[in-house]
C-alpha cells in the first residue's frame, strides 16, 4: 500500500517506521526542507525508547515532498500535523482524496475533524488518534516514548469495511489499533486528559512522569480533567472511559520518560497547540454556560511562555 503522512513530526515519524517495517510505501509530504532532504537521504531513523547511544539509530525506508501536489496517487493519507495547520496542509492534498482514498487523522486536538470538512466530502474522513508516543530528535529521527493503543472510528459511527482493514493494516505493522462505534467520545477523553499532561509538563519543562511526583502537580491535573469532564458532560459528548484519573495515571508512567508534545514545540520555539487543547476545552463550555478556569489560565500561560521564548 502507498500512504501518503501529511507532517512529518514526531507522531508521523514514527507511524511512517512501522508501516515501512511492515512492506508499505511511505511517502511524506513535510514543509521543512531539512527533513525532507534528511529522509530522502538516508530514510526514517528510529530510537527504541531505552536508547540513549546515537549509535543506536536505525533507519527505514522512506521518501517525503515539500508540497502535497507532487503525488499523483496513493491508497491512504494519514494527516499528523499540529492542529493550527490542518486547513493548509488538507489543502494541500485534497486532490488525492477519493472513495478508494480516504484520509485518516490522528491528531490530537478538537476541531480538526471540522477543518478537515470544509474541504473533503466527510464519507471521505477517518477519525483516529493514538496513544502512542514520541520524540523528534533532529530532522528525520525519532525515538519511541511509550507505547499504547490507536483508534479509528467512521465519523457516522458504522463499522465499514475499509475501517477495519485499516485497522487490521496498523495492527499488522504492530501499531495495536481497534475500530470502534463511539470515536468521538473516546477522542474527547483523550484530548481531555492530554489538555493536563501536556499543559503542565510544558510549564515545568518535566518529563511526563515527573508529573506524578508530587501531590500538587497531580491535584493541579485532576482539576483540569473534572473541568473538561463538566465541559463535555454540558456538550452532550458520550465520555466512552469511564475512569478517566486512570488514563491519566497510566498515561504518565507509561510514557514516563518522554517529553510531551508540547514541551518539545516550547523547548523548540515552536508554535503549541495549546488552543485546540486547553483553550477549545475552554472555549467549548463557554459556549454552555460552564467556566473552566483552570484550562484559561494554562491556556494563557503556554501563550506567555510562547512569548517569552520569542522576545
């Protein structure tokens, strides 16, 4: 199968090794030069999680484009790019979208799925996000932080044929992936969950599972997960996990040495997703009459440490 991964970060990295490893033709479609030149060059390279030796690096098959329209034809897009460039990067691709050739996001962000509408048919759209972690470690390398199950739902709820052999394909190439009737809820968890790991860990520049060493970081985190919960609850989501300190609990020991997404974009200077995180959180129960205060303030502070690492 020819896929195509719309960015080549962290997440699309480390996707496009384990589809390689498993026989598929990768191609990327990555604006920044260096890393198309890096895996043009040589290929993706790839870190199992406890390697510290740069050594340890091996490299896979692959190829990647700056610009969408240099691919003519493919079987599947996989969309990984920061949720404030989803509109451009769709846009990009939109001609390689078909009936036979739908495009899976795994992003972690609310409003994607809408972004993406706007310019494909959504009997087109794959819902998806993972659990999986990863680092970016200079252009075209990544190294696996923790491993966890990915999801992919129809947008309608069905469970399609195409939806499962997708998810046949990934768990082949072993990326662990279930389809499932409730995406959306099932995404809401995540995202509501991730708002705290990432937003917390971002400010204090820790690795994930330090955040679990001190009550006051794990009270500050609970807190920003009951007001997410109280946020989807008033937008009628239909939360699929029920225990969701769990996930949280869990999502930090498994990952414990990685750096969350976000604090690798501020360690980086690079623009956060912190608005389709903790700022849609916000943003959503407003719109509901609920006030989520704890997700505004980090919301704001992101955006000042974004600042200050831009003065």
């Amino acid at each position: 199968m020819k896929i195509a991964i719309i960015g080549a970060g962290a997440i699309g990295r480390l996707f496009g090794v384990y589809l390689s490893r498993s026989g598929h033709e990768i191609i990327f479609v990555e604006p920044m030069r260096e890393v198309v030149e890096a895996i043009n060059s040589r290929g993706i390279g790839f870190m199992e999680a406890d390697a510290v030796d740069p050594d340890a690096v091996s490299f896979v098959k692959a190829k990647a484009v700056s610009e969408g329209r240099e691919i003519k034809k493919c079987d599947l897009l996989i969309l990984a790019v920061k949720s404030f460039a989803t509109l451009a990067a769709v846009q990009g691709v939109s001609h390689l979208v078909k009936q036979e050739t739908p495009v899976l996001t795994l992003q972690t962000g609310l409003g994607n799925i809408e972004q993406i509408k706007r310019l494909i048919d959504p009997q087109h759209i794959i819902g998806g996000f993972t659990f999986m972690a990863a680092a970016a470690l200079g252009p075209g390398i990544v190294r696996l932080g923790g491993w966890g199950k990915t999801y992919l739902g129809e947008l309608d709820g069905r469970m399609s044929k195409r939806l499962t052999d997708i998810s046949a394909m990934l768990t082949e190439a072993d990326l662990t992936c279930t389809p499932v009737h409730r995406f959306l809820g099932r995404l809401w968890c995540k995202i509501i969950v991730y708002s705290a790991i990432n937003s917390l860990s971002a400010i204090l520049r820790v690795k994930n599972g330090r955040l679990l060493e001190s009550m006051e970081s794990i009270t500050l985190m609970k807190r920003l997960i009951d007001e997410g919960r109280r946020v989807a609850e008033a937008q009628a989501i239909d939360l699929v996990f029920p225990d969701l300190y769990q996930i949280l609990f869990d999502a930090c020991r498994r990952t414990e040495n990685n750096l969350s997404s976000m604090l690798q974009d501020v360690l980086n200077g690079k623009r956060t997703e912190i608005e389709a995180q903790c700022g849609a959180l916000a943003d959503f129960g407003l719109k509901k009459g609920i006030t989520a205060p704890t997700q505004q303030t980090m919301t704001e502070l992101i955006k000042l440490l974004a600042e200050k690492n831009n003065e």
